[in-house]
C-alpha cells in the first residue's frame, strides 16, 4: 500500500506499506520514491485516488499494470481503465474503489466490510486516556468530533456544544476530541459545559484513538475520516451531512448499520435556491433536542 505517513499505522497487519508523504505531510522527493517503486518491480498497480503526479510516478517506475480512472486528461498514463463518474454519485465511494478492480475479472464484489488490527498495547491507551480525563470505569462515554478536514460543510461549534450540555444532563459522559489544529474548535465546544464534557486534543497515535473510539457508546461527528474509524471499530455513529450531491452520506457515508444520518433539506433553507445548497446555513436546520432523542435510541438500540 503506498499510503501517507499519517495513516499508513492502519494498514498494520493488512499490507506492507511504502510512504508517499513524510512526517510533515508534505510529499516524499519524486526520484527517491520512483527508486523505491523501481526497487520493489511491482507487477500491477490499482490507483483509487488519482493525481498526475502519482500516475507519472507509476509509469515512469515501468510497472506493467496501471489500473485507473478514464476520465482524467493525464489517464494514458493507465493502460487499464475504469470509465466512472464519481461526481455522479451512483454508489459509496468505497465501492467505487472496488470498482477499479472489475478490469481484473473482479466483478463478484459485495457486503464491504473494513477491519482496523487494534491490539491490546492500543487498548492500555485508551484506558490511560479515561483515567487522564477523569472518566469513570463504568462511565456511558459519548464522543464529540467536531472538527472536520474541511471536505464537507459542517454543523456549528455552538451546536455541539449544546448537544454536549444535553447530554451530560441525561447522564452521559463526553469527550470533545480533536487535533492539535482543532484545538480552538474544542475549547470552544467545552467551555461552559459543566465537569461532564471534557476536551480531548489527541496526541496518541491514529490506532490509540480508534480503540478510545471503540470504548465510546457513541461516536457523533460532521463527515469526516475519524467518523469511518468510529464504524470499523463497531460504535455507533451520527453523522451530519451537507445536502450537496458530491458531499453525500450516499458517496461518503459509514459503513455500519449501527448509525443515524442527519441530512438538512435545502428547500427548507432562507439561503439556498431551487433546492441547491449555497452555504452552511442549511445545516442550522438540525436541531440539538432531535440529535439527543436520536442518539440515546441508538445507544439503547
């Protein structure tokens, strides 16, 4: 798997792994990654996410095999095509990944399921991380994310906030996670909120936090990636969704059937048009009290 150097720990116990970006995020030097493919004399490569850069790496490396999209002005550079629209929407976009594979002969490819390799070392993490925040051992632990990699549009701060509130009444303990970048998001989100919600910056590793997120009743997030580790581990998901085609639960939705889908209706929203969402003011339209009644169903569910 040629992954970033940030998710490349996921792929433990599932694949080796290559590095394409260093620890900064930035991009590995071209020539000491097309070496390193070089070196290795792969017999085939399977591109789900397609830069000209990438696929010029793959060509150059003389590697056989290049399956790709045939929709892209640089997809010579693949010598096995799949002509599919994402932009269409028809089905997840893990499907579509899969999809790459019919050029194979792969075409009997159903019931996804994604696995993460958490182990018990990940566990003791997880466990230092309740005693750190003060959880307790028999605590009904409920995740707020409320940060996102900026992909999707998201449901406010404040209304995260009154959702932690609500649910710290009933009874439930929160953690507001998020990344050291997200770190006024969360702070924002927790303050005022009583002894109950606490802010979580993490700086554990990618695993360390799924298997905090496995520990949880509920994992509750915009779209965003820790929203798909939540549904790996096996927790219960809510996730709000903007009503833009290309940003759709239909594309980027988890894959659980342990989840409820918050999806605002534009026609409904002073701002958008024809039913076309135009900002974030339609995600206004989800309101905390239906969030909290969802979400303890769910957890009782």
């Amino acid at each position: 798997m040629l992954v970033s150097h940030y998710t490349a720990e996921l792929m433990e116990g599932v694949a080796e792994t290559i590095l394409y970006t260093q620890e900064n995020g930035r991009c590995k030097p071209f020539m000491e990654t097309l070496k390193h493919l070089r070196r290795e004399n792969f017999d085939l490569a399977i591109v789900a996410y397609p830069r000209f850069r990438l696929a010029l790496l793959l060509w150059l490396a003389g590697i056989p095999y290049r399956v790709g999209t045939g929709y892209r002005w640089y997809s010579l550079l693949f010598n096995k095509r799949v002509y599919e629209h994402r932009r269409t929407v028809e089905k997840h976009e893990a499907e579509y990944n899969i999809s790459l594979l019919s050029v194979l002969g792969c075409t009997d490819l159903k019931n996804l399921e994604a696995h993460i390799n958490i182990n018990e070392k990940d566990r003791e993490v997880a466990k230092k991380v309740w005693k750190e925040l003060g959880f307790a051992d028999n605590a009904r632990l409920i995740i707020l994310h409320p940060g996102s990699g900026g992909s999707a549009r998201n449901w406010k701060p404040e209304r995260f906030s009154e959702l932690a509130k609500e649910l710290a009444k009933r009874g439930f303990s929160v953690a507001v996670t998020g990344t050291q970048n997200e770190k006024n998001i969360v702070d924002a989100v927790t303050k005022g909120t009583g002894e109950n919600v606490k802010p979580f910056i993490s700086n554990i590793s990618l695993k360390e936090f799924a298997a905090f997120i496995e520990s949880a009743k509920l994992f509750v997030s915009n779209s965003t990636g820790p929203l798909h580790i939540a549904a790996v581990v096996g927790t219960p998901v809510i996730g709000f969704y903007p009503p833009v085609l290309v940003m759709s639960p239909k594309r980027w939705g988890p894959l659980t059937d342990k989840k409820a889908i918050f999806v605002p209706d534009p026609m409904k929203c002073p701002i958008c048009k024809n039913g076309k969402c135009r900002g974030s003011e339609c995600m206004d339209q989800i309101g905390v009290k239906e969030v909290v009644e969802t979400a303890i169903k769910l957890i009782d569910k």
